[in-house]
C-alpha cells in the first residue's frame, strides 16, 4: 500500500510536537511560577509561556486544515515545505515570547504567512479547477 500525502502526515506529526512541546514548556512554567490549575494568572514570565502554548493551539486551528487542503490541491511536497516554515516559525514565536513579549513577531510573521500562502494557494488552486 502506497501512502498519500507523506510529506504532509510528517509535518502535521512535527507541528503536533512543536504544540506539545509549548504545552509542555507552559506546564512545568506552572509548577516553577506556582501557578495553581486552573488559574491561568501569574507572573509575566508564566503567562507569555502559557499564551505562547495557547496562540500555538489558536493558529493550529487554521494552519492544519489549510496545509491539508494545499496538499490536496496543490502538492504534497510544497504543503510540507510551507508547514516547516509554519513550525519553525511557532518556534521563533514560543522562544521570543519566553524572553520578552515584543521578541514574538518575527515567529508570529513566519507562521501567519506561511498560513495565508496555504490559504491563498487553496482558493487558487480551487477556482482554477472549476473554472
């Protein structure tokens, strides 16, 4: 049996290790901050841990079914490559935004344009085969 879409399976299980790893970043901030479930109040260093895992799940919830529909219409191989940039990119963010809140842009500009590029090359590619 051959697999479809190789490429993109692998990245969908990278960026589901770059959320765990923010996951994982955010819980063990609890415990150093001693930030007590379910608060999600503290310090400034625990809450831009925490909103980084957060605003990673927030943007999953677009760049996923983006990068699949891409996949589907586009290319495997170019869905993969635009999502590496989308995980590297949420990595930029997580690190820039554990050191102080303004460092998070460039991984924030990463990761929201490689989302629009899937978004945009979808409804191109869309358009362009009903028509």
């Amino acid at each position: 049996m051959e697999l479809m879409y190789p490429f993109t399976i692998s990245v969908t299980l990278l960026a589901l290790l770059v959320y765990h790893w923010t996951a994982f970043n955010s819980g063990m901030a609890r415990g150093k901050y001693k930030v007590d479930a379910p608060a999600t109040d503290g310090p400034p260093e625990y809450r831009r841990r925490y909103r980084a895992h957060v605003n990673t799940l927030e943007q999953m919830a677009s760049f996923l079914p983006a990068m699949w529909i891409f996949a589907t219409l586009v290319s495997d191989m170019w869905a993969a490559a635009v999502g590496v940039a989308w995980c590297i990119g949420r990595v930029v963010y997580a690190v820039g935004y554990y050191n102080e809140s303004e460092k998070r842009m460039p991984g924030l500009f990463i990761s929201f344009f490689s989302t629009v590029i899937l978004i945009l090359g979808s409804i191109v590619a869309a358009v362009m085969t009903h028509f």
